[in-house]
C-alpha cells in the first residue's frame, strides 16, 4: 500500500487521542504534540513490507514515528526479539530511554465486541477474531509481556502500556455486563450487528447521514468516500458472499463522525 502522509497524520492524531482501553498505573500517557515534524520513515517501511494489511504492525509504526519525534526521547528501539540459541521466545514492542532512564512500552489497538452470552473463551468482550478477549489480553500484557522486559534487560526501571481501542455494544441493547478489571470506564464505544440485521439498520438511519467502510490497516480515523445506505448495503452483501470477516464502518452526519459500527457474519463469534 502506498504511504500518505496526510493518512497517518490522521491516523497518528487519532490514536493518540483515542482513549486508554486497559487503565492502570503502568498505562503509558502520550504528551499532546503538533505533528507537524514528525519524520514518517517508520509508516514508509511498513508499508513497503508484506505485512502492510496488519493494523497492529501499522499501529506501531505510528508510535515509533511520533517517540521519534520527542526531544526527550533517546537510544530508541522496536521489535527486539529476544532469542536463545535459534529459539525465539518473545519480542518487545520499545525500549527508549527517557531523562537517562530506560523505559519498555508495549502498544497495542484493540476492538471487542461485548457479547453478554459470553463466547467459547468465557469472555463478554471478544474480538473479531473470537480467540481473543480482552481479559486475554489484559492478562497476557500484564502478566507476561511487560515483565518479559524487565526479565531479560534488567536495567528497565519503568515499564509501561498504551492499549488504546473501542468496545462495541449490539445496536439493539441488551443486558448489561460488569467490566472486567482494568477495564477503563471511559472507554470509547461504537456498535455492533450482524449481517442479517444491516437492512432494518439503514432503513431507521436518517438520509443525512452516510457511511465510510475502513480497510485494513486503516481501522483509526475515519477517511474514505462516502457512501449511501444502499451503497453500504450492496459493499456489504458483495463482502459476505466471499469471506466471513467483518465489515467495519464510520457513520457520519456531515462532517462529523457520530459512530462507528461493526457488521459481523452470521456465524460469530462462531467459525463457519
């Protein structure tokens, strides 16, 4: 995919500015900056790879792009694989350092869908993917991942998280479900429906508003064309007869965007 500056200027802003989906003492507080003398090589190179499809590859990008640009910012590091002998056991997202101490951030973009039935993980809040949840997560992160850091590069004195990202709720309603720990209260929130309830859907929305279909790895801001209800109806029949992926889209009013919304097959979070 080819690089666009005003793309990731979009998408780095909207990121940072997207709330913390997993809060605790180690979340990671990104400094309000202007983006206008970031160096964008980080984003130029992963578009350029065979992963450039993958939002959370495309995510750290982003963020290596803007620890960059940080006058406090030194001796910075991504991916570190961690190896012994021709095994690879694991891989560390940042290490920098910061005022003369050496940090380790782990980042992370993550959408759950809240599924009171619970899946097959025992999870309430469940990915796209169903395998993964946000307690899956959570626990791995802050269990494993961060003090994977300190385990092999002992002089890390600060360890940290950024897990930003969206919980969506059926369009419908529903019975509520206690979050889990570390769940942020404020968490930004978008909608979720499945394939067959698309039509009734765009019927009750109102002719003012318009649709945008984001594509991956371009699941942050919200840029694209506009489309019509039936425009958004005919993208999304033509998806589902060829795969059983969701289909991810922004609701706008005119200029602003009111929600977001994920259309899932039938089958989730069941595979077919």
């Amino acid at each position: 995919m080819a690089f666009a500056e005003t793309q990731a200027a979009e998408d780095l802003r909207w990121l940072l500015d997207c709330s913390s989906l997993i809060q605790s003492e180690l979340t990671f507080e990104f400094e309000s900056s202007p983006l206008n003398a970031i160096d964008w090589e980080p984003v130029r190179r992963f578009h350029e790879t065979k992963a450039a499809h993958r939002v959370g590859y495309y995510v750290e990008s982003l963020i290596q792009s803007w620890l960059e640009s940080q006058e406090s910012v030194s001796d910075l590091r991504h991916g570190i694989q961690i190896r012994r002998e021709k095994e690879t056991l694991g891989e560390l997202d940042f290490l920098f350092r910061q005022e003369g101490v050496l940090h380790h951030l782990e980042v992370a973009l993550k959408l759950y869908l809240c599924f009171p039935e619970g899946a097959e993980n025992g999870s309430c809040f469940v990915g796209p993917n169903a395998t993964d949840s946000f307690e899956r997560k959570r626990d791995r992160l802050i269990d494993k991942q961060l003090p994977f850091g300190k385990e092999h590069f002992p002089e890390i004195e600060r360890s940290f998280h950024a897990v930003k990202g969206m919980i969506f709720y059926h369009a419908k309603g529903g019975r509520s479900v206690e979050l889990p720990t570390l769940l942020n209260h404020g968490h930004a929130r978008g909608a979720w429906i499945r394939e067959s309830e698309l039509e009734a859907f765009l019927e009750r929305m109102p002719p003012l508003r318009k649709g945008r279909i984001l594509k991956k790895p371009f699941w942050l801001a919200a840029t694209g064309a506009d489309l019509n209800t039936d425009e958004i109806l005919t993208a999304a029949s033509a998806h589902f007869e060829k795969w059983d992926g969701p289909v991810y889209l922004a609701v706008f009013e005119g200029n602003e965007e009111i929600d977001r919304l994920f259309i899932m097959p039938e089958c989730w979070p069941e595979k077919r």
